[in-house]
C-alpha cells in the first residue's frame, strides 16, 4: 500500500474511514456508517469493520492510522480525553482500536484539528504555513496550523474557538449559559443549535417574528436556515438575531487573525455555508474589526474538502 | 566565541546589546545607550557601536546577531515594517547594520517576540513548547511560542494583542479610538498611556477622584500607578476604572488561552508588574473567563527575565 494512508472521522452519529493518497490526498475508497451504539467497544467494532472495508486484507499491512474525533483528545496517549456527543470521558480509543486492527499505531486528534490539516495539505489551505481554521455548525469549532506545524496545545485540547466569551451587543440578549456550563461563550449565541435554542425561548415568549409562519408554528422546526430565511425576507427579529451573530463571530474571527497573523482564515460547517446572508454579515464585521497590519497577503475563504476533510486530514496526521 | 551569541534590544528610547551564553542565557556582557537621533543612519551607528562594546574585536567572528525591534519586522527580509515609536516605515534596519559590522547577518523580530522567545528559553517559559507571553506596559503586545517555534505569522505581525477589539463594560466608558487609528482595541482600554489619557479626559472634565489629589491637580502627572494608588485606597472612580480595565484584559487573555491552549501565560511590563492590585483584578476575571480544559497544567506567572529578557531572546533567535 505504497503512498497510501488510512484515515476515520469518528462523529458523534456516523464513522468515517477512508483510503487516501497520500501524495495527492485523493480519496481512493471510503466507507461511512452510522453509530447505532455509542459504547467505546461497539465504536471500536464499527470502525475495524470501516477500516477493513476501505483497506481489504491489506489492512495489516499499515503500520499507522490518524483518527479524527468528536472531542477533546490526548494524541500523545490516544485517549479521547472528553467527547460529549459520544457520552464519553478517558476512553483510551487509540489502543482500543490498536488492538482491534493488528496492532497499527492510531494516531488521535480532535476533529477539527484533523479538519485543518487536511485543508491544510490538499485544501483551501494548501500552500500556506499558517492557517486558521474554524466551523461553524451546530457547535463552533477550530483548527490551528502554525509555521506548517499542526497546533494541539500543551493538554491537546487547543482549538475551544467556540468557548472564547463575548459581550452580547444587543440590549435585548441576555447571558446566556452554554453546552460546557460557562456563561457567555460565542457558542452559546452564534452555533446552530444554539441560535435555534434562543429563537424558540423568544418566540415562546410572544415575540413575533416571520420565523413563526416558516416554521407553520411548529417551533421544534426552528434552526439557522430558518432564521437565515426570514432575515432574507427583511424580518426586523431575524435581523437583530443575525446582526448580533454576525458582528460577535467576526469580531471574535478578527481578533485572532490580528494575534496570529494566519495567510488564511477558512470557515466552514453547515451554518456557515448554508447561510450565506449571516456569513455576509460576519465577513463585514471581521473586515471592521481585524487589524490592517495582518490582512496583507490574507484571505477568508470557504473549506474546500467538504465532508471529507476530516478523513483526509486524519489519514495525513503526522 | 565559541557558545556565545549575541542580541540587540531596540526600543524606542533606547538600544541594548548583550553577549550572551548560548547554554546558560546568562549575560556576559552588557551594553545600553539612549537614542538620541532615531533616524536609521544614527540608530545603526548607535546599535554597531553598543555592539562593539560588548564583543570587541571580536564582533567580526560572528556570523549571526539576533535584534528585537519595538515595531512590525519581516524577519526573513530584515526589514521593520512599521515603527511608530522610531518614526520608521519599511527600513532595511537587518542589512543596513550587518554592513556597519562587518557582514554578519542580521536576524529581525519584534521585541515581544523576543522577549517571548527569551522568556521560553532560559525564563518562566522554560522546558514549556507552548508559552504565551503578554507585556502590558505604555502599550500591550504578546508573543507565542507553539510546538517549540516562534510563532511570527505569516507576514511577520503576528503577536498584536493590543488590538484586539473589546466591548467595554461600564456604562459611562464611550468607544475610544486606539493610537493605531482603529476604535476598541484593547490597548486603547488598558495600556499604560492609555490608561492615563482617559482618566486625564474624566478628569479635565470634572469628575472627582483621588487621583487628583494624588496629584496634587496637576493632571499632566496621571499615569498607571497613580489610578492604582487610588484605587488601593477606595476611591470610586479608581474602582470603576481598575475594574473595567482588569475584566477586559482578564476576558481577553482568557480567550487566547482558551483556544491555543499553552502551558504558560507569562505576564510582564511596567503596569503588570507596577499595579499588582490591577493584576489581582486580572486574574479573577481571567480564571471566571477560561475554558476548564485549557487550564490542566497550566499556569499563568510573571515574566522572569526583566529588562534582560528582549536582549537574551534576541541573541537565541533562531
């Protein structure tokens, strides 16, 4: 297997597996399944079975695999240290699924870190040194490379981009305690999940927003989209929600582009790219706020790899 | 000169030179001078001849010197990009000085990542890969040392931690605008001059505080540890002021280190270590502010190296 790599996204719902290039980092056989048992021993079971199925009987023959996870890893140990939306804490994954495989080495790394570098290798990154790397989907999360180097962090748990605390602008917005328990982190206000949890409590509370006829009242149905669709058709509540987010995630996006001085920002993540007016709102914001000094020879621009970045980016760890 | 190098601290005010022990960081020998003529013609001379001083006739067996530059440098160019306190815009300051010494070649950074890099090495950084270092002083800047590199950015600005862009707190505190032109940034909060040109503003506009009385109504006198002094001893204003400046110093920090998770955050400059009672508010609003996981084997000290550290981190620069 000669200039080939094996990598897996594990999600919290869905492992990916996937044979790369590891020159071009093309993806020459890929295998996804959902996680119907989250229990370590049963994820370590799906993804030997994904791995087997990209790699055949070859598998043995790989001496290392990257893994991408869901949560806050300890590459040095292979233990995922905290991983929430797989309900788990100090699970040694990385020797679990060693010895399910024929003893190759796993190589353990958050998935945005895996993310990053994979944008980094063959992606909107390519090229560059120095790269941020941040999306924004139903939580918000980051990669770093910096100086070509993969940034995990002393404790391998760099990249919290969700987790920095804001100042809500609107007058209207109150603190709001995020998924991690703190008060006031940009999660909390800006990701998916969190905009479609503070638009119900609003219109549970009366405000009136065109939000309530796209959702045909159902207010389960709220998410981004919608709020990204009623902003769209000039609705004064959307508005302020998506200002709010807009001007928190780009002065936040901002502020450490200034600090960092990356060639590249890429964003991506389900709300990032499926709502374009908010990210509109964000680019005008980051370019209000970020420092002139860092923006010579920078640009934001989207992830490139798509859903598979963060198996590419796994099966290239080093 | 076998295991000796050599640096150059280049301020504002003044130049420093220093032989230093490659093995031990200990300076060997020492040489500062004010700046009386900051045109680059003037500085190199001042900076050759502080050279001289320290090395002798021997300065022509070096083949590198290391210079920190209070301002922007593209280390792999030698130029200073921008220097405002030297009145400097893209000045080759790297080859002008390596022809006033004979030839060898000059490596630029900016002071702060100096410092950081001097700080990381033979301070309170030391045996760390992943040490962030702030320096709040008349202005704020920081340097960063990830994966046991010095992190100077992709167009060699990385570190400006003055301007991040912050919210301010108090309801009385209108945005200001920051010496770098742009309105919010941090320093424009919580650096020393800064501090004193808005409390001198209040002042000059009746408000009453001890501060005036510390004084003795001469306003031009106000400076950091006047407001400290003030508020150790109850004053209001003080209060207000102390406490604003310490939440958004203590929020931002907390961001940077949760997101690049280091082992060290190492505070220094002349209000950090001059206002301990500010430091103290600090550090509160910082540990409210951090992410949990980020602070497993962390911690945050004070710079070690003092006025030494820019000149010794110089001299190792790589």
């Amino acid at each position: 297997m000669n200039g080939k790599v094996l990598g897996v996204d594990l999600g919290a719902s869905t492992a990916r597996a996937a044979l790369v290039d590891r020159n071009t980092g093309e993806v020459i056989a890929a295998h996804k399944q959902l996680l119907s048992d989250r229990s370590p021993a049963a994820v370590v079971d799906v993804v030997a079975h994904a791995l087997r199925e990209v790699a055949g009987k070859d598998l043995e023959s790989f001496d290392r695999i990257g893994v991408g996870v869901c949560g806050q890893c300890l590459g040095s140990t292979g233990s995922v240290i905290l991983a929430p939306n797989l309900g788990w804490r100090d699970v040694p994954f990385g020797p679990m699924l060693s010895r399910a495989i024929g003893g190759a080495r796993v190589r353990l790394a958050n998935d945005l870190a895996a993310i990053a570098w994979g944008e980094n290798r063959f992606g909107a990154g390519k090229g560059f040194s120095d790269v941020f790397v941040v999306f924004v989907g139903s939580g918000i999360g980051s990669g770093l490379v910096l100086g070509g180097r993969l940034n995990e962090g002393s404790g391998g748990v760099a990249g919290e981009f969700g987790h920095v605390k804001v100042q809500p602008i609107r007058p209207a917005t109150r603190p709001r305690r995020c998924g991690c328990g703190a008060m006031s982190c940009l999660e909390a206000y800006t990701s998916g999940m969190n905009v479609a949890a503070r638009v119900r409590e609003d219109l549970d509370q009366g405000i009136s927003s065109l939000v309530r006829e796209l959702v045909g009242g159902d207010l389960s149905c709220i998410n981004a989209g919608v709020v990204e669709a009623a902003y769209g058709r000039g609705d004064p509540y959307a508005r302020e929600i998506w200002q709010e987010a807009g001007e928190l995630l780009g002065t936040a996006l901002a502020n450490f582009v200034t600090v960092l001085n990356p060639a590249r920002l890429i964003l991506g993540g389900g709300v990032w790219l499926g709502c374009p007016l908010l990210a509109t709102l964000v680019r005008e914001a980051f370019e209000g706020k970020v420092s002139r000094s860092a923006t010579l020879g920078f640009a934001l621009e989207n992830a490139f790899l798509g859903d598979e970045a963060g198996v590419i980016g796994a099966a290239l760890l080093e």
